[in-house]
C-alpha cells in the first residue's frame, strides 16, 4: 500500500476537499493510505511517504523554505490545482499596491515574510506531476491515482475548454451572447461549467499554452475589447488566477 500526504500553502482548501472525495473510491482506499494532511494531522516524517500532493501557492518565506525541505524527503510531488500551478487569484495583488500588513495586520519579520507576489510551486521545487482546477477535479485526482499505483501516469490531451462546449453541444457564449469567455484559451478539464451555466469562463484551469502566444493572446484580447472590456480590464480576466506565470503573454508587468 502507497503512502499519501497532503501538504497545504496558501489557498481556500477547495483542492483538497476534492482529493479527499477521490480518497473514498474503495478500490483508491484499497491501495493507498493516507498518513497526513494538513488540516487533519499535527506532524509526520515526510522520509517514508511514498507520494504527496500539494495545495496552494506559496507566500511566505517559510512556506518556500518547508517546500524545500519536503522536496528533499518525498520521491514524487502533484501540484494540485491552480494556485499551486499558476499562483492562483491572490496573485493578482501583484498588479495593484500590495503592502504587507497596510490592514492592521500584524507582520513579523523574517520567519513570515509576506512575498508580495505569490509563487507557484515550480518556481520554488521541481514538480513532478501536475493537476490544475479551481478547484481540481476529483475525476482527474481519481484516474491519476488508478494510473500511478499502476506505474503509469494518466496521458495529457491538450484541448481547450470550446472542445467541452462542442462536445456537450453547448452554444458559444462569446459568439452568440457577446460574453466576454477565456474557453477558445483556456485548457480543457472543468466540463466547460460555466458555459453550460450561459457564463463565459473565466480561465481557472489556466492558458493552453500548445500553440498558445503573446500574439495570439493580444489578438483575442483585441476580441474581448470590441466586446466593450477596457484594456485593463481584459488584462485582469486573462491573469485572474495567474499573473506571475502570463505576465510576458500580456505585455510586462504593471
């Protein structure tokens, strides 16, 4: 049986209520165990887990340095998520006046050092599998685990998320409403939710970025501005959950 753990930064845990749902499939219970969480358990020696998934970006100077550490004891790291993945929304402080503490909010120095931009885990450690979502889907959660207990992994399918609205049959948003969607650039893996809602997407799983660059992104910025969105704030829909990671898609920082 596989050892599991479940390693929580900066984020709303809406990740890992989805990785506990996939932890009560009785044939993933049958081969896994999990041995800790963060919300869960107090401690634990990270040396015999055999496979952790991780939450969240990382904020502060003792998350960096205690990703570090797990990165030195663990054999194989999932980063879960979008946060985890790309910064998540908390990295859109990075475009406005972050100041730590400027709320009353007590700040200490060194040990919680407040990074004004969040990083994502790959910038930090090597990551060895990767789960976007906001939160991720415990479908995928699911098929990576069947997958890695067999020794393989899961194969990627690089689609957008308009791949999901023409197989659900559902009618283009942007096309037929004038919505402003991130679906003909954001990758593939929610089931197109917010359009079968008559929503645009809002590109929580991320750019596709398989033929995907700063031209193309400008010229479908240039689509959703004819649609009536300002320049800022076309700029602010496509990096909603991951400033960091398509500052140079949009054209350098603010």
């Amino acid at each position: 049986m596989l050892k599991l753990a479940i390693v929580k930064m900066t984020s709303c845990s809406g990740c890992i209520n989805e990785l506990l749902s996939a932890l009560l499939e009785d044939d993933i219970r049958a081969n896994y165990a999990l041995v800790y969480s963060t919300e869960l358990v107090d401690s634990i020696e990270f040396r015999d887990v055999d496979l952790v998934f991780v939450e969240g970006s990382v904020t502060t100077r003792h998350q960096e340095e205690a990703l570090k550490d797990l990165r030195k004891h663990v054999g194989f790291i999932v980063a879960t998520g979008t946060c985890a993945l790309m910064g998540g929304v908390q990295s859109l402080r990075a475009i406005g006046g972050f100041k730590p503490g400027s709320r009353d909010l007590p700040l200490k120095q060194g040990f919680n050092e407040i990074y004004r931009e969040p990083k994502p885990l790959d910038q930090v450690v090597k990551v060895d599998y990767a789960l976007p979502g906001c939160p991720v889907n415990a479908n995928a959660v699911k098929a990576f685990l069947r997958k890695y207990y067999l020794g393989g992994l899961p194969v990627a399918i690089y689609e957008t998320v308009c791949s999901e609205c023409k197989r659900r049959g559902l009618p283009c948003v942007l096309v037929a409403k004038g919505t402003p969607c991130l679906g003909p650039i954001t990758v593939s893996g929610c089931g197109a939710i917010c359009p079968g809602f008559g929503r645009g997407c809002y590109g929580c799983y991320g750019l596709q970025f398989h033929g995907l660059d700063g031209g193309k992104v400008l010229a479908f910025a240039e689509r959703l501005r004819e649609l009536g969105l300002p320049d800022l704030d076309y700029r602010a829909l496509i990096s909603a959950y991951s400033y960091g990671k398509y500052r140079d898609l949009l054209g350098g920082s603010h």
